[in-house]
C-alpha cells in the first residue's frame, strides 16, 4: 500500500485537485488501517478503488489482473442481458434470454436478491472520469454491469430479476415482471447476439458528415 500511494503522489500532477485537500490522504489511510487480514485480489482491488477515485482522473485506471480480467471476458458465467444506467436507474439495453422490446422502459430493481442500485453505486469507484463528470461513469458501470456482477457478486448458475415498470397513471399502479433464466458465458451470449442480430452480416457503421 505505500508503494502504490507513493507511485500516486509522486507521479500524478492533480491529487486533491476536484476534492477537499487531504481527501486522497484521508482515503489512503483509511484503505491501509484496512489491511489487517488475507484478502483475495477482488477485495484488494475494492480496497483500492476509491483512493483511485478520489484522483477524478480518467487517464488514472485501476484494472483487476489480465488473466482474470481475461477469464471474465471468455469463461465467467455473466447474465444475459446488456444494460444501460442513467439517473433514474439501471435498464436492460439488450436482452440474450429473450424480447428486449418487452423490457426496454423497465427497470431494474434486483437480481438474485441484491439491490440493484446499490451494486451500481458501489460500482461506482471502480469507473474513472475527469473532474465532476458523471456521466462518464454512469455510461462504464451499465455497459460493464454484468462483468462487475460476476467478479464482485459471483457467479450463479441461474438468476432471478425484479424490474419495475413506472407507471404515471398514479401511485400503485407500477407493473412488476419477474424474469428468471440461466447464466451464460460471453462465448454463449456472443453466438446469440451474431445469431439474432448479425443474421445480414457485420453491421456497417453509420457516419454524418457535415
């Protein structure tokens, strides 16, 4: 730990830039005082992520290591679904388990019991912006939600997901779904997606130009 503050303090031009001088120091201390017993490498990262986080430095990024970062991406048992997170919420931006029409004006409430938008604000550290950029991590935590679901949730072989649907009509009329299904992983949910949404080939990008 006081390498990796050294390394900080010495080579980042901007500690405490965006925070109250002595956040980062204070954090750091508080992440040490923390070090008092056998912790596996996600532990150790979450250690580590708000003293990170207080730098509000996008070029300042803490990764978990390749190879488990690797396993993550090839083997880790993910949800199915691709998310997106805004102000109001976490939503499902692609479903692999089904119509994603159905619950595209949803949100998500929990999965496997776990309050969704505490995971995400928890998440939160783990996502580096410049400054009071929010939105930056806000666009991180939903695109990576699933990938952070396995590695600091865990990795069930099935879920079940609670998603609300706001209605204005008055309070008590909101609809509840509940979507129950398996685990996949990225092998799997990138067959599908090729599957049901590549069935004319590789999409082309699209470019305006002015």
């Amino acid at each position: 730990m006081a390498l990796f503050r050294l390394a900080i303090e010495e080579r980042h031009p901007g500690v405490d830039r965006y925070r109250k001088p002595g956040t980062f120091a204070h954090t750091a201390d508080a992440a040490s005082a923390q070090l008092n017993k056998p912790m596996n490498v996600r532990d150790f990262y979450q250690l580590l992520a708000p003293i990170v986080d207080t730098l509000d430095c996008g070029h300042s990024e803490l990764a978990l290591p390749k190879t488990y970062s690797k396993y993550l991406q090839q083997k880790a048992k993910q949800l199915p679904f691709r998310f997106q997170l805004n102000d109001t919420g976490l939503f499902v931006r692609v479903s692999y388990a089904g119509d994603s029409v159905q619950l595209m004006n949803m949100r998500v409430e929990k999965i496997n019991g776990y309050n969704v938008d505490s995971l995400a604000q928890s998440w939160n550290a783990h996502m580096t912006s410049d400054g009071y950029n929010e939105t930056m991590k806000q666009l991180c935590v939903g695109r990576y939600f699933r990938e952070e679901f396995a590695a600091f949730v865990g990795e069930p072989d099935t879920f079940l997901m609670q998603l609300r649907n706001r209605n204005t009509t008055g309070p008590g009329n909101d609809s509840v779904l509940i979507i129950r299904g398996k685990t996949k992983t990225f092998a799997q949910l990138d067959s599908i997606y090729k599957s049901r949404y590549e069935k004319l080939g590789t999409p082309k990008p699209l470019q305006l130009l002015l």
